[in-house]
C-alpha cells in the first residue's frame, strides 16, 4: 500500500491523481488527528480508474418508442456516460424543459437519468429530447412517446 492522498477531515470524497485509466485500484483510509494515525481502513471494492476527460454519452438502446394507454406512467431510465458526469435536461414535445414537479417526476444521479411522467395524457405525445452536457461536449438523443385512448380524469 502507499499513500495517494490527504483531504480534509470533512470531506468525505476524494480523487486520486494520476492513476492508470483502466486499471483496477482498492484504496484504504487512515485518520490523522492529534492522537496520531488510525489503523487502516479494511480494502475498498476494487474500481476501473476512469478517463479524467470524456464527452458525454447517452445509451440511446434504452430509449425505445413507447406506446401507452392514456392514464398509464410513461417511464425512462438511461444510463449516461461522460466525466466529469454530465448535465442532464429532458425537453417536452413542445421544447419546453422539462422540470420535476405535478406529474412529472425527474431524477438525474451520476451516469443516469430517469424520466417517469404519471397519469399520461394524450397531450403527452410526440417527440422528447434527452441532452446530456459537460465541459468535454455534449450528446442528444429522441424518443417518441404515443400516448392512446381517454384518460380516465
């Protein structure tokens, strides 16, 4: 083992410079305080270093049309690559942004997004855009939503 790091006492997150892209790391924590050093934490679950720098990228195979019958939940969730973990927006059919709130419930960690929209509408047909975004580019990707018969409100 040898030393990667040192990060305030607060912090409860790290990233270690200068590491291999690729390659397999389990790290380790020790506090240090005015008693001197803890013992080692137990190994972590060993991670894959990431590249530092990739554009994002949406996995467009999780983005199939759907067709639901009105009043049912329209649903999506797409993994998203990029690093640093990209900015995620989803736009409406009419290419107003979507925002989380009534019946529309969005949720975007890390390397993810999820889009489900409750009691669906007629109205909610038609094309919706995902667009991923950070400093290293940005993707795009559709999908067409077709939302059939009455509502039941």
């Amino acid at each position: 083992w040898e030393p990667a790091i040192t990060v305030p006492g607060d912090a409860t997150t790290a990233t270690v410079p200068n590491l291999t892209e690729g390659e397999e790391y389990e790290f380790r924590v020790i506090a240090i305080n005015k008693g001197g050093l803890s013992d080692p934490s137990d190994p972590s679950v060993a991670v894959i270093a990431k590249p530092r720098n990739l554009a994002p990228k949406i996995d467009r195979n999780a983005l199939k049309p759907v067709r639901v019958k009105a009043g049912q939940m329209i649903t999506f969730d797409v993994p998203v690559e990029g690093e640093p973990p990209p900015t995620v927006t989803w736009t409406n059919p009419d290419g107003r942004e979507l925002k989380r709130g009534g019946r529309v419930k969005l949720d975007n960690p890390d390397y993810r997004t999820k889009l489900q929209i409750r009691a669906s509408e007629r109205s909610d047909s038609g094309t919706y855009t995902v667009r991923a975004v950070n400093p290293n580019g940005e993707d795009s990707a559709t999908v067409e939503v077709t939302v059939i018969g009455h509502s039941l409100m």
